[in-house]
C-alpha cells in the first residue's frame, strides 16, 4: 500500500476538526503543492466553507491505500445547514501532508437538499470494515456503472442490487435502489470523476460533474456486500 490507513484517517480526522472549528491551522496543508477546490473549481481555502464553524452532527471516513487518499461525509444542521463530500488527497512519501481539500458542499438551495432528512438516513447506514470484501476493480466499476446510467441504456443492468439496497440521493429515498433506475437518455457524459475506494469498507465514492443533467457538482458513494450494491 502507498499510504497506511491509519495515517489517512488521522489527516481525515484533522480535516473534521477544522471544519468544526472553522479554522485551518490544525492540518498539515503542503506549503509547495497544494490546491483547495470546491464544487469542482479551485478557490481560496481562506474564502471556501472550511472557514465556517460547523456543529457536525455526523461524520464518517474511508481511505484509500492505493490512491494515497481518504474521502469524508459530513453532515451540519447549524449554525446553516450542510452536507459535505470532501477527498483529501496526500503526498506518497508522506501521507500526512495533504496536497488536495476538493470539496462538493451542498447547502440550502442544493438540488433535493435537505440535511435533516439526510440526515436520518445515513446515521441508519451500516458502513463497517467486511471480512470478506469486494476487489478494487469491482468497486471501480460500480462506480462508474452508476454514473454511466444517464447515457449508457445498459449500464444500470450490468450491475447486481441488493434485495434490500437503499438509494439516498440528497434528500430523497429509494428503496430497493435497484427501482426506478435510468438507462440512457442524455448525450453528456458525467465528467471529472475522481475516486476513493476503500476495499476495506467495500466502498467507492466519486466526485464528479453531473453534466447528463446539468452542471452539477456532484459526490456519489456506494457500498458493495456480496457483490451487490447495498
């Protein structure tokens, strides 16, 4: 592995407690190599959401050992209400530094948002280490099999879901989440797709432009058990 787990999770937990405080100065930022970006465009870090002191309700991480990279699901109610999809991304040769902040931040105004909601959903999730986890490929596939449903007409069959998979898509809920799917349609390709995957988890989680149904700054994440979505 490139970057041990363990490291990834600590840079992740210092990346949690910045936002909670609203304040940087706890990570380990690189001082030659560092770019902060926010719903897909590269800004100031001093003017993006990490300078707002959120009251984190719920937070969760993964890593990726081989990307040398961890994402985070952050969800705040006050004192304004966000739901945040950040990757860190590190150098090799020191997994403490972090390189890349790439957030997609969804607040008030954000397409199906509502926090609360969202909220109650994930906290039901179970989102534990698997004894018997899904390969690296087959988590990469799936990732970009969901991605591909909106131009692909075959992309959403090409997969297995589970009996009792859910779908939590900002705010709104589908259960089974093999229901309703699409297949094909739009002509552009949801684009800029940047990966953690977590073998560990059984986990992908993809940042992306979700230009099949406009510009959207968008984070998608599943989970695989069995190998089938969960």
């Amino acid at each position: 592995a490139a970057c041990s787990r363990d490291a990834l999770l600590a840079a992740a937990k210092s990346y949690i407690s910045a936002q909670m405080a609203g304040k940087i100065d706890g990570m380990k930022l690189s001082k030659d190599n560092f770019t902060y970006q926010e719903n897909n465009k590269v800004v100031d870090i001093q003017r993006g959401v990490l300078n707002t002191a959120l009251n984190i309700n719920f937070s969760r991480s993964t890593a990726d050992t081989v990307a040398c990279a961890s994402y985070t699901n952050i969800i705040a109610l006050t004192p304004k209400p966000y739901v945040l999809a950040t990757q860190l991304r590190h150098a090799t040769d020191d997994p403490s530094v972090i390189t890349i902040v790439d957030t997609i931040a969804a607040t008030t105004g954000s397409l199906f948002f509502n926090a609360a909601k969202t909220l109650g959903y994930v906290q039901a999730e179970d989102w534990s280490v698997q004894s018997d986890p899904p390969s690296r490929e087959l988590l990469k596939k799936y990732g970009d099999g969901y991605l591909d449903m909106w131009t692909d007409k075959g992309a959403a069959d090409s997969m297995s879901w589970g009996d009792d998979c859910e779908r939590v898509e900002g705010s709104s809920f589908t259960k089974p989440c093999g229901k309703g799917l699409p297949h094909g349609g739009s002509a552009k390709n949801n684009d800029m797709r940047r990966y953690v995957i977590d073998e560990q988890v059984g986990s992908v989680d993809v940042l992306c432009k979700f230009s099949s149904l406009g510009n959207y700054a968008d984070s998608h994440e599943i989970r695989v058990v069995g190998g089938k979505v969960k």
